[in-house]
C-alpha cells in the first residue's frame, strides 16, 4: 500500500459530489494546502494538539493516519486542493463518529454545512448507520451552530473530558440518528 493511502482510500472512502465540492480521500499531498489550518492558533484552540509548527508536521501527521478512520479531503468543483476534511470512526457497528475542518477563509459560505451533508447521506444512506455522534468544546460556538443546523442533538456535556494544550476541557457531545437526517426538510 503506497504512504498516500493510509489517509483512507484504500479503505473504501468513496468520492462524493456535491454542487460546489468534491470530498476525496485525503491524502499526504494535502499537507501544504491543510498547514495554514492546522498551523493557525486561533483554529487549533478547540482542537485536543497544539498547532503544527512545520508543514513536515503536518505531513507527519497526515501519514500516520488511523485507520479506524476514513478522512475526505474537502474540495472546491474543478479545483482539487484541499481547503478542509470531514472524518469519520466507526465506534461500533452502524455508530460513527464525526470530526471537521475548514479553512478560515472558507468560513461562512456553507462549505462546511454541505461536505458535512454529503458524508451523513453516505453513512446514512448508502453505508446504512444509524447513528452519527460529534464532540466538540462548548466555546465552540461556530461548530456546536453547524452541528444543530445539520439536525444533531445536544445529548450532554463530558465534564473535564480533554486534557489539551490549552488544559483540561469538558466536551458538548452532539447525536444524529438516520431518522433524523433522513426525515429533516431539505434546503434548496
């Protein structure tokens, strides 16, 4: 298996299209376009590691992979660099877990809201889960907003769950379940 598939596309991460993106595996050679992300301290505050100091870290990073998880690349249509991911573990049978990252010049345009959507209609639709968990800092105003637009439910808080570079942090823990996604209005 070559280094770039260990980021998930030889485990069956498909390519999904929406009007504007395109999701694919993600790979080491997205390493410099998702460095600025994973570098800026004002974005890497809600995550669990410090900012990566060196684009080498990131590729570090990225070539470890897990491969309990499958990771995306998200993508503008035509252009295939990579401006964020969506990640997905499987916990346990039909029970995923669901992780995100978007550029911030990104932001606000509802990329995030759409590739998040393309990867639950895989899960929920094609893949058969019925379930799809989140976590996220409760100062994390932005994505705990993203969550709820997206259907899931806020199902509690984990008291002094993260021990991170910005110390120990409870987590909001946000739940979808295929009902929910399935039966929600659509946007047009």
């Amino acid at each position: 298996m070559a280094i770039a598939d260990l980021t998930g596309a030889a485990r069956g991460t498909p390519v999904l299209a929406t009007a504007r993106l395109r999701l694919r595996p993600r790979t080491v050679d997205d390493a410099e376009a998702l460095f600025p992300s994973l570098s800026d301290p004002a974005l890497m505050t809600w995550w669990s590691h410090a900012p990566h100091e060196t684009v080498e870290q990131t590729r570090a990073s990225l070539s470890r992979g897990d491969p309990a998880w499958r990771v995306w690349a998200i993508t503008l249509a035509g252009d295939d660099t990579a401006i964020g991911y969506v990640a997905v573990g499987e916990k346990r049978a039909a029970v995923s877990e669901i992780g995100y990252l978007l550029a911030r010049p990104h932001w606000g345009r509802g990329i995030a809201e759409e590739a998040i959507g393309a990867v639950l209609d895989q899960l929920f639709l094609a893949e058969g889960q019925r379930r799809v968990f989140a976590d996220t800092d409760p100062d994390n105003v932005y994505s705990r907003r993203l969550l709820e637009r997206l259907g899931f439910r806020l199902e509690g808080v984990l008291r002094a769950e993260w021990e991170t570079h910005i110390g120990i942090r409870d987590t909001t823990l946000y739940g979808l379940l295929k009902e929910d996604w399935t039966c929600r209005p659509r946007r047009t």
